[in-house]
C-alpha cells in the first residue's frame, strides 16, 4: 500500500512540473555599461603629431539579439559640486548652491561630438551581437597640457534599446596631456593591482618611475609587467634608485632630494612598499 501511495504522489508530482511554464524574457531591449569606473587616458607618451586618440565603453544588452546593427547613444551629462548652508540651531540644511564642475570637455575640441555623423556607424552593437565596445574619440587639444578635463558619458534611450539598471547608465572619462593615473593604478586602494606594487600615486613617484626605468608606466606597460612576472624585479630597482638618489650629496645640497610628490617642497617624499 505504501509503494503504491508514493508512486500516485510521484506521478502526481511529475504532471505538476509538466504544467509549469517557462520563464520567459517580455521586456523591450534594454542596454547598459559593464563598468562605470571613472577611466583615464594621457596623450603625454604620444609622439607631437599623434592628435586623437580613442576610449572604449563596453556596453551590455538585455533581452537577447537581432539580426541588424543597433544604434547606442551616448548623451553628455554636466556635473556640479554642491555647497550647502546649514540652520546654526538645527544643523538642518536649509539652501544649497550648485557650482558646475570645471575644466568639462567639449565637444569638437576635445573629443568627436556623439552626434556626428562619422560617429553613427561606430556606436552600434552589431547584428546578432549582445555585447559591444562603444568608441569615444579624444581630440588632443593644447589646453590638455595644463588641465585635465572630463567627460561624463550617460546613456540614453533610443528607438532600439530602454535603459538597464540605473547604477549601470553613466561612466566619467578623464583626459589631459600630461601624466595621469592609469586604470590599473586609478585609486589609492587595494581595488587597484598597481598599488598594491608601487602604493600610493603621485605625478613624482610617477615622473620618477619613467626617469628610472627608460620605459612609459602606462597601463599597459603594467598589465604587460604582471603577466611576465616582472614587477617585483622593477619595485627592487626602484627602491635601489630611490635610497641612491635620496642619498646623493649632489642632490641633497640642490635641494632635489628628498623626492617628493609633487613640485611643492612642503608635498611629502615618496616612497615604494
């Protein structure tokens, strides 16, 4: 009797699963960024004649593919900084003041503007693709050899594609022609593989390593480094170089030593972990 109760419940069972239905994705086609990580580029290791340059923004799609191109549209977005003013009694805020972040790229003289037709063709997810990378062409201005500039990229809604999630619309590229962060190196954080090397950034530290090491510390210079497993042998050399030079009476009695990381002789000397 038991046997025969269990295969009923068994049979029972196996017509329930039967009937279920299948999950099924109804939405519209959606698009979003795959990481919007604020990214750095330098035209300062570029030969003069070397004017544009190019980012990538890998961009992701939601609800499968389609057997054509489809157009992305990227939109530039204005940043600000915010004051506020505060209640002496309460604390509470009670006004604010929005300042528009300086030195915002602008379109035609430091990157290709979004909407020129040139751009169309390349800011597409090609057919039967769910993934693409969405060129930005940087123009190399003279004003980057002062200043960095930014360009806040959010996208947008278009007849092919909705918006993904909100966390995943909007990424910050920074330029300039001088020396910059590189990606591997972009925070003063473990998040970062080239910190955890050569600890925290500065434009001396980083001056320093070109000087030293004849070669331009880029990113992919690092990324290049890691793999050959050449890193620790480069932070040796650098750690040697950094005691010689620090040591060397020369530089002591110029005032080049210590080196620091910045021009500024109240800035702190740099040092490798």
């Amino acid at each position: 009797m038991k046997q025969i109760i269990c295969c009923c419940f068994a049979l029972v069972m196996a017509a329930g699963c039967k009937k279920a239905p299948y999950l099924t994705y109804s939405d519209i086609a959606r698009i979003q960024m795959a990481d919007t990580t604020t990214q750095s580029a330098t035209f300062v290791f570029e030969p003069e004649n070397i004017v544009q340059d190019t980012a990538y923004i890998q961009v992701n799609t939601i609800g499968g593919i389609a057997p054509y191109d489809r157009q992305v549209k990227f939109v530039q977005i204005t940043d600000y900084s915010y004051t506020y003013k505060r209640d002496s009694v309460t604390n509470q805020i009670i006004d604010s003041v929005a300042t528009e972040t300086p030195f915002r790229a602008l379109p035609g003289i430091h990157y290709v503007n979004f909407d020129d037709k040139n751009m169309q063709s390349l800011m597409v997810v090609k057919a039967n693709e769910a993934s693409a990378r969405i060129p930005v062409i940087l123009l190399r201005d003279t004003s980057l050899a002062t200043n960095t500039y930014r360009l806040h990229i959010q996208l947008a809604e278009n007849s092919e594609f909705g918006l993904g999630e909100r966390i995943a619309r909007e990424k910050m590229l920074t330029f300039s022609d001088h020396l910059e962060r590189f990606d591997s190196w972009r925070v003063d954080s473990y998040l970062a593989p080239a910190f955890s090397w050569f600890g925290k950034y500065s434009v001396g530290k980083h001056q320093f390593m070109i000087d030293v090491l004849k070669q331009n510390i880029d990113d992919p210079w690092f990324k290049a480094a890691s793999n050959n497993g050449s890193l620790r042998q480069f932070v040796t050399v650098l750690k040697q170089a950094l005691i010689d030079y620090n040591g060397n009476p020369d530089n002591i009695a110029s005032g080049k030593a210590p080196i620091r990381e910045t021009s500024s002789p109240a800035s702190s000397a740099i040092t490798f972990p």
